[in-house]
C-alpha cells in the first residue's frame, strides 16, 4: 500500500496523511492499518502450543474490512 501513496496524493492532490484517512482507509471499520508487529503476533500465536490445533483455517487480519 505504501507504493500507491505518492500516486495517488498526486493524481488527487492530496497529502500523504488526507490519501491515508480519506482513501485508503475511509470504509476500513477500526481506520486503522494492520502493522507487522500484529501479523507477527499471530504467527507465533499459530506456531505455539495454545494455537496447535488451529489448522487449515482462515483467520483474517484485516480490522473488519470483511465484516463491512
């Protein structure tokens, strides 16, 4: 996502922080976005013995995008 900003704040005229709020997050549910630190969270989640027995499942990371 971070290669589309400079595109789009030109083709929109728009700053980096108004393409941000305004375009890539205006119809994401928590207008958050999801960081490394939370997908590496989950990874080891998955691979410790609490998540063992999660298997073949899909679990989205997307802060409700798919709930909307």
């Amino acid at each position: 996502m971070e290669a589309q900003i400079p595109d789009t704040m030109k083709a929109r005229g728009m700053s980096e922080e108004q393409v941000k709020r305004d375009v890539l997050l205006a119809a994401q549910p928590t207008k958050k976005f999801v960081t490394v630190d939370q997908v590496a969270a989950m990874a080891i989640f998955l691979c410790s013995d609490a998540g063992e027995t999660i298997t073949g499942s899909l679990m989205s990371m997307d802060g409700g995008w798919t709930a909307h």
